[in-house]
C-alpha cells in the first residue's frame, strides 16, 4: 500500500481531497432539526467497515473550516458594503460641497456683473453728456467756420473779378506781341528753311560725289584684287598641282587601263587639308586611295600670302584630276 502511495502520491492527495469535499457537503446539507424516520425496506445486505475516527476528525475540521471560511467571506462582504457606503456618502459631501462653491462662484460672479453694468451705465451717462457738450461746441464751430467762409468767399469773389480783368489785359498783351512774334518767326522760318535747303543740296551732292568715288575705288579694289587673285590662283593652282603629282606614286597598269580620278579637296585659311573626296571613281579602289594619299601627303597646301585672298573660296577648295595616260 505505502508502495502505491510513494508511486502516485498526487492520485491519492486528490482522492482525500474530494472525499473530504463530499463529506463536507453531507454534513453542511442534514437537516438538525427534524428527526429521521426510519423506513422499512428491503434491502440487500452489504458489507462495509468502520471509517476510522482520525478521518472523521479530519473531516468535521474540515467541514469547520469551510463554514468559518464562509462566514469571514460574508463579513468581507459585509465590510466591504460598509465601505462603499462609507465612499458614496463621502462622495455625496464632497458633490454638495463643490455645488455650494459653484452657487457662491456664481453669485459672486453675478454680483461682478452687476458691479461692471453699473460701472458701464454710468460711463455710458457721463460720455452722452460729454458727447453732447461736444457737440454744442462743434455747432458753434461750425457757424463760426459758416461766417468765416462766407467773408472769405465774398472776399475771394472780388479778388476773381480783379485777377480776371488782368488777366483779360495781360492776354490781349500777349495776343499782340504773340502776333508779331508769328511774322518775325515766320520770316526767320522762311529763311532758315531756304538757308536748310541750299545746305542739304549741297550735302547731297557732296555724298553723291563721295559715293561715286567710294564706288570708282572700290571697282578698281575689286578689279585689282581679282587680277591678283586671278595671277596668285593660276600660281597657286600649278604649284599645289605640281605638288600633288610629285607626291603621287606612279599606279602601275593605270595608264594601259584608262584609270581616271577626280577628287574636291577642302583646306583651311593655313592650306592644312580638311578632307579628301572623291567626286569621279576610277572604278578602282586601290587606285583611287593613292589618289587620296598624294592629295595628303601634299599638306600643307601652298597659299596666298594676303589673309584677304586666302579668305576667297577658290583658295579653300580645290578639284585634280588624275589622268596617268596625259
């Protein structure tokens, strides 16, 4: 038995556990006051054996504890009523307190109020009659200003009738000399305008002249300066020619083939060649790339020495014609 016990102690601590429970609530359930009765009946006789009295001890303790551990809870509870009831009234006191505060708050303010009104009535009575002495004195202002005015403008009337004949005087004054001032500037107008027109005549011819003379000078520039560029640029022309075929390797079979090559060769202000382009193929390429590569190992290119004609578009492009059979 002990060995059972040591093997499941925690299935025998609940089994005591709940037969106590049981007990408990067998004992708290009879009813004291009425006898039993014993009733007759049949039963089938069983065997059964005495609980031992420690348990019964065990049990009624229990039992004990549980109803006093009930009749604590009931005075918990009780208390706890107690005190609530306790908070609710102390929170009623606080409650009536705070709206007698409020009441007095609020007849005080009322009192202020009141004060302020009265205050403000009186302000309001003492700057209508402030308002009304104010305005008396701006009504005999104003009369005063009325009176004022009127002399003035009487005053200002004759002054107007005064100023007005004088000035009535002063303009036929001005009419008259205004009228000898229009001859007097007339005839200075007529005879600057005639004096002007002689003066620009004289201007026009003179730039007509100058003209003709810019345009003579200019021909003859033109003239002069084409005959050079004509002499520079057949020069030029047989030099960078001569040039260009000395550079070029002689092709061999081109002459027996008929191979024939035209290329447009662009250069800058310096004769340093730009580009190479060729404009008729001999329908060979290699011949045609020793062309190009004369036309390059050619550069610079011989130029004029004036900027004026290197700055010509006949000095910035040129065309060869590669003919090996000529």
């Amino acid at each position: 038995m002990w060995e059972i016990i040591r093997r499941n102690p925690q299935t025998i601590i609940i089994a005591v556990l709940l037969h106590v429970v049981i007990v408990g609530l067998m004992i708290v359930g009879l009813d004291w006051l009425e006898p039993p009765t014993q009733k007759i009946q049949r039963v089938n006789v069983v065997q059964a054996r005495l609980v031992e009295s420690d348990k019964l001890q065990v049990q009624k303790q229990t039992a004990k504890s549980a109803a006093q551990k009930k009749q604590e809870t009931k005075k918990a509870e009780i208390k706890k009523q107690q005190l609530a009831e306790l908070e609710r009234k102390q929170q009623a006191e606080e409650k009536k307190q705070q709206q007698e505060q409020e009441q007095k708050k609020i007849t005080e303010q009322k009192a202020q109020k009141e004060k302020k009104q009265a205050k403000k009535q009186a302000e309001a009575k003492k700057k209508a009659a402030s308002e009304k002495q104010r305005k008396i004195a701006l009504e005999k202002k104003k009369a005063a200003e009325k009176k004022k005015k009127a002399e003035q403008e009487k005053k200002r009337k004759l002054e107007q009738e005064k100023n007005k004949k004088a000035e009535q005087e002063r303009r036929r004054k001005l009419e008259k000399e205004k009228k000898a001032k229009a001859v007097a500037a007339k005839k200075k107008k007529a005879a600057q305008a005639k004096k002007k027109a002689a003066a620009e005549r004289k201007a026009k011819e003179t730039a007509r002249k100058r003209a003709e003379q810019r345009a003579r000078e200019a021909q003859m520039a033109a003239q002069m300066q084409a005959e050079q560029a004509a002499v520079e640029g057949a020069s030029i022309a047989a030099a960078i020619q001569h040039k260009v075929q000395s550079n070029w390797t002689f092709f061999p079979g081109a002459a027996d083939r008929g191979l024939r090559c035209k290329v447009r060769v662009k250069v800058n202000g310096n004769g340093s060649v730009l580009l190479v382009r060729v404009i008729e193929s001999s329908g060979d390429a290699a011949f045609d790339r020793s062309v190009e590569s004369a036309v390059y190992k050619t550069d610079p290119f011989p130029m004029p020495a004036s900027a004026a004609l290197r700055a010509l578009p006949q000095f910035r492009e040129h065309e060869f014609y590669f003919n090996p059979s000529k």
